[in-house]
C-alpha cells in the first residue's frame, strides 16, 4: 500500500513537472506574437503617414509646377524648338529658358490635355505666360528665324568685334549671342550679303583662314530694332551702312592697288592702335611701309584677336600663338578686319601721313597717349626708354604722394 502511494506521488511529481514548462511556453508565444502585430501595424502606419505625406507634396509640387513661371514677369524670352526634338526634349529647352517650372510637369500635363502637336521654329514666350498658353503657342508653330519682339536699339562701337557685338545684342534685344555667332557662321545668308552688295564683300569672299568673313563690315553706328524684326534685317542693315559709307571711297580703294579687304584690315588694326586723327594717319603711315619693305606688321592688336581672349596683356607664350591673324609670327595682313574700324580709321589707311620720314616703329605712351614714331631700331629702343622712365617717374610721384 505504502509503494503505491509513494509511486502515486512520484507520478503526480513528474506530472507536474511535464506540465510545468507548457504554460510558460504558450504565453511567451502569445506575447511575441502580439509583439508583432504591433510593429507590423506600426511599421504600416508609418508607410501609410509616408505616402499621405509624398502624396501631399507631391500634390504641392504638381500644382505648383503647373502655375505661371512668375506672373510678374512680362519679360520676352526667344526660344528655340529644334527640328525632331520630342517632347521631353521640347519640355527641357523650356525649362532651361525659365519659362516654365518643371520640365516633367509640362510633359505630363500636355500629353494628359492632349496637346503634344508641337512645331519647330522660334518662339516668344513670356515666364508670366501659364501651360495652357505656352502649349497653344508651341502648337500653332513658331518662326523660321529669330524675331525681335519690341522697338529697340543696338549701338556697334567703334573697334567692336563679332563676339562683343555678339554681346551687346544679347543685352538689348530678344536675340541671342549664340544665335547672332551662327549667323555670322551661316555661309548661304553671308553669300546672299556678298550678291546683293560685291563690291563691298568681294575679296572677303575670297580670303581664306576668316573666323568671321563679316567681321570689321558690321559698321558702327546705333541701329534702330523694330518689332518683327529678324536678326537677318538687323545684321543686313548693319552691312549696308558699311556700303553706304564706303560709296564715296571705292575709286580710292582701288587707287590704293589694295583690295576692301586688305584695307578693311589696316584700318581696323589703326583704330585700335590710334587715337587721334593725326596719329591714325601716321600709323597707317608705318604699317605701309612695312608692308612694302616685306616686314611683320609686328601689331598686338592681331595677337589679341589670334589668342581669342579676353586679356590685359600678353604673354611670350600668346605672341607665338599659331594662327594665321597672328601678325608677330606671319607676313602681311592676315586674313581680315579684327573688327569694325570707323570711317576716320579707313580715310586714314587711304590718306596716310608722313611716309616720307621713313617711320618703320612706334611706341605709344599709355599713361599721355603721345605715341613716338621711329625709323630704325635704335631710335624704336630709345623711345622705349623715354616713356618707361616717363612711366617710372609718374609712379614714383605717385608713391610720393601716399
């Protein structure tokens, strides 16, 4: 009796001790499983707040894409839609001009609206303008070429270059500098100036090596923009001013035994290097007699248009650029004008003054203006030194004084 009971209890023990774990087992299960039922639920709030919150500013951005690229702003800005450009294309130019927000945007929207029929040419386009009426626009088709859209004015100065008229146009009316270099670049627009006015363009339709085979007949003088107009009347004016101006002086020029060209090039290397009536005569004078002695018209004035830059001074490595409107390194007058000379500039080259003395050098004093003429190499070398010690002694004056 006692050994059952005993193996009774042992039983009981062993029951209890079986069962003993299970509990614990099953409510650790409970807990993680509820543990994750948290973090689930938690991590998909979370992804729920997200796209409520992308979906929200994304909704912001859309609309706010979709609205005017600045009401205020009534400013004219040309754009140019290419030939084949597709829509994403066409919707990146428009951005890049800052016409409208975003270039997506644009895309989506039209092609939503249905109005992706866009034309190539050139357009007038305002950043006050909204989608709606950019589209309209693009759809109903651009100009061929370039178009100013209100009265203006361009002023060439006196010694301007293609690239600082390039410029100027930029900053005064809706043309482009770029638009006005490819211009200059286009050979069948250029040929119908040399048709139409041969006697002025002629021999620079024959020079070889030009950058710009207008360059030095873009005459200067203020130039009246109208609306309507296209960069073509513009630089045909231009050019027709030079004809007109240079009528009275083409029995000279071929008197010279120079061709337009070749005078062209004196006098915009005079107008640079001359300030004064006299002395552009005078200069002209020197480059001359250089010329009939087979010399280097020596000029830095070439060197500068060779290099392409815009600097201050020279370096020894500039004076031996390669190019042929490099006149330290090549004999005569290079390939052409190195930019647009003024009448008084070209009368000189026709009229020139004092060859007779034989000048063959000349210095000029950046401090006075006086410029020093010399026939030899001697004297060239001593008025080098007179206005270095003039230069020197106004420094020193100058330090003096501080």
């Amino acid at each position: 009796m006692e050994g059952r009971i005993l193996n009774n209890d042992q039983d009981n023990q062993d029951q209890q001790q079986d069962h003993g774990p299970v509990e614990p087992n099953r409510l650790e299960q409970k807990q993680r499983k509820s543990f994750s039922k948290h973090v689930i639920g938690g991590v998909i709030g979370i992804l729920i707040a997200l796209l409520l919150i992308v979906g929200v500013l994304g909704y912001r951005y859309f609309n706010n894409a979709t609205q005017p690229y600045n009401r205020s702003d009534q400013r004219v800005v040309q754009v140019e839609i290419p030939y084949g450009a597709n829509g994403k294309k066409i919707a990146n130019i428009l951005q890049s001009n800052k016409v409208i927000k975003s270039g997506f945007v644009f895309e989506y929207w039209t092609k939503a609206h249905n109005l992706s029929n866009f034309h190539a040419g050139y357009y007038q386009l305002k950043p006050s303008m909204s989608l709606a009426q950019i589209a309209k626009a693009l759809n109903k088709g651009g100009s061929s070429e370039p178009i100013q859209s209100s009265t203006g004015k361009v002023l060439v100065v006196e010694g301007g270059q293609i690239a600082t008229i390039a410029k100027t146009i930029e900053k005064q009316t809706d043309f482009t500098a770029s638009e006005f270099k490819a211009l200059m670049k286009d050979q069948t627009f250029v040929k119908s100036l040399a048709k139409k006015y041969p006697q002025l363009l002629g021999s620079a339709m024959s020079a070889k090596n030009v950058r710009y085979r207008l360059e030095g007949y873009l005459y200067p003088a203020t130039y009246m923009v109208g609306k309507k107009m296209t960069l073509k009347q513009l630089v045909t004016q231009m050019v027709a001013k030079t004809d007109a101006e240079l009528k009275p002086y083409y029995a000279d020029i071929k008197k010279s035994k120079m061709s337009v060209q070749e005078v062209m090039t004196l006098a915009s290397l005079v107008e640079r290097e001359g300030n004064t009536a006299k002395d552009r005569r005078i200069i002209a004078g020197v480059f001359l007699n250089r010329l009939d002695a087979k010399w280097r018209l020596d000029s830095d004035i070439s060197v500068f248009y060779a290099i392409d830059k815009t600097k201050s001074s020279l370096t020894a490595k500039d004076l031996q650029t390669k190019s042929p409107y490099n006149l330290r390194l090549h004999l005569g007058y290079g390939p052409g004008p190195f930019n647009s000379p003024s009448l008084a500039s070209i009368k000189a080259v026709l009229n020139p003054a004092q060859r007779s003395k034989g000048y063959m050098y000349f210095v000029a004093d950046l401090k006075t203006g006086k410029i020093y003429y010399a026939k030899d190499e001697n004297g060239h070398a001593a008025n080098i030194q007179k206005v270095t010690k003039h230069n020197e002694a106004v420094e020193n004056k100058s330090e003096a004084k501080k």
